[in-house]
C-alpha cells in the first residue's frame, strides 16, 4: 500500500502497481487532503492505512482504476466501503454527483493519464 501525494504517470500506474489484480487498481480517495492510497487487495485495508495516517473516515471513498481502458472509463467509483447511510449514499457506488467529480479531479492531478 502506498499513500500518492504526487502526480505519476499511468506508465508508472500499471508497471509498479498491478499487484493483486490484473487490470484494475483498487485505490481510497481522501478528498479533505487531496490524496490516494492504492495498491491494496481490499478497499478496507487502504481505507485502514488512510486513516492511519490521519485521514477522517467521512472524507475518504473507494473507487476502482482501469489503466487499460480508455479514459472515460479509467475510475469506477464502486467499492465496499462506500456503503454510507449517514452521508446519504446507500449502495456501493458513490452516487453524489459533487463527490465523484472531487475523485475524478485529485484523480487527474494525481495521475498523468496521458504518458
């Protein structure tokens, strides 16, 4: 598991962090500190590791990278742990709108998708 505070590319992505699956990345979001955790075989344990290290569990999401697909399909924001009755989300996928464009945008600022 490793926290990303600073843009990689997705070259860097699928080289270094294909590590328990073979096509997709399974990454936590913090959207208060504008960083990633990924490279864990569950959402729970990046979630875990965030919060370790100062996260607040209201402002972390899972979601799901695809550095295989084209880039309109590169983030899938479904994950276990976005199960949340008390922030009004009730189902696995993230459906807020104003969430999921905070991920897509500290995800492009965190991944290079293009090199």
């Amino acid at each position: 598991m490793e926290i990303i505070r600073e843009r990689i590319t997705k070259g860097r992505l699928r080289e270094k962090y294909l590590n328990y699956f073979k096509t997709l990345i399974k990454a936590v979001v913090d959207l208060e500190n504008c960083v990633m955790c990924i490279d864990g075989e569950l959402h729970a344990d990046l979630e875990g590791y965030l919060l370790e290290n100062g996260s607040r569990q209201e402002d972390i999401w899972g979601i799901n990278l695809y550095p295989f697909k084209e880039k309109e399909d590169f983030i899938e924001y479904t994950a276990l742990i976005n199960i949340r009755p008390h922030q009004n989300n009730y189902s696995m996928e993230i459906k807020d709108r104003g969430i999921r464009e905070r991920i897509r945008k500290i995800t492009e600022e965190l991944i290079d998708y293009e090199s």
